[in-house]
C-alpha cells in the first residue's frame, strides 16, 4: 500500500494565484478569489480608490501559471486559450484579465483577455499577445483599471452626456453616422450584438 500522491500543478496553480493576491495587496486592490471550482474565472479584483473607498468597480481574473505559458517570443509573451474559454471571456459581463505567472522569476504578466478577443478579427491567430512590459508586480491600480473604469473623474451630467454624443461623428466617410445615433439604436459590442432601449 502506498500513500496517495500529491499532483505537482495544485502548486504551481496556487503560486499564480498568490501572486495576484500579494500583488493585489500591496497596491490596495481587493482580490476575491472564486471559492470553488471555477470554469474560466479564478477571480475578482475591486478597484479602491486612493481615499480607500471600495467603488464596486470590478474585473474578472483567469490565472494560469508554470513555465510552459512562458516560450520565447519576439515581442509578447502568447497565450492560447480552449475555444470554450475564449468564447466565455468574450462574452463575460465584466473585463477579463488574463494573467500568466512564472513561478521560476515570481514575476506575473497580465493582458485584458476580453478586448483583445473581441477586437480580433477571425483570420487573426487565436493566441492572445500578452505584453512583456505589463508586470503585474510593478503596475498599479490606476493603470491596471484605465480601460476598464473611469477613475478619478465625476461623472458627467446628462447634459454634457447628450452634448457629447451629438458632437461626436464616425471618423469613417461610410459610415456617416453620431455617437448618439448609435446610441438611439442599440448598435453595441462592436457591431456583434444589437440593444434596443433608452434606459
């Protein structure tokens, strides 16, 4: 009889996702990891503001780690996701942040998952490129969430909103359209789903 064996990829997987929450708690992000068995989502990180106010501004975070997600590259490191997964993230209510952990430099590379396939044209590799110069350790809150949520700023009155949506035209000469045309009629998602509603 002989003891049960311990699988070596629990633990490469836990160092990534420690990574993220030492990361997240030396910038003073909230880093919720999902408790269970997750299908694509290891995690959430909430945004605080530098007053320390929690803002319910949220990202979704997949976390993979070990040294085979880090084959040289020219420029990024890649990234190649199950279809299940891409379609998934693509699809997710919230920004999704894929981050690849090596555990032989402790360093963590991050790219947002979802914009990157959403933004992919279908002749494009089905790779996503994550950049060597987004080191999770060495980014902060405010970059980490620019393109994700607006920070630091008030929000703008209806007013200013309608104005701005009037003002702003398609640069595209075929497409002579305003931002609040778009808007009145629910072309969303770069042109892959359809609202209809003022609400």
């Amino acid at each position: 009889m002989s003891f049960p064996k311990y699988n070596q990829t629990n633990s490469q997987e836990r160092l990534g996702v420690n990574a993220v929450a030492e990361a997240m708690a030396k910038i003073g992000q909230i880093w919720r990891e999902t408790p269970m068995t997750d299908v694509g989502i290891d995690g959430q990180i909430e945004y605080v503001s530098p007053e320390g106010f929690a803002t319910g501004r949220m990202i979704a975070v997949q976390i993979k780690s070990g040294p085979s997600f880090f084959k040289e590259s020219k420029g990024d490191w890649v990234f190649h996701p199950e279809e299940k997964h891409r379609f998934y993230w693509e699809r997710f209510p919230l920004p999704v942040l894929i981050i690849i952990h090596n555990p032989d430099t402790n360093l963590s590379y991050w790219q947002d998952a979802r914009q990157a396939l959403r933004v992919a044209k279908p002749s494009d590799a089905k790779g996503i490129s994550i950049p060597k110069s987004n080191v999770l350790q060495a980014t902060s809150a405010q970059t980490l969430f620019e393109g994700f949520a607006v920070i630091d700023q008030d929000f703008m009155s209806v007013e200013e909103v309608l104005d701005y949506l009037i003002r702003t035209k398609s640069d595209n000469a075929s497409f002579p359209v305003s931002y609040l045309n778009l808007f009145c009629s629910g072309l969303t998602n770069i042109c892959r789903s359809l609202y209809f509603g003022m609400d």
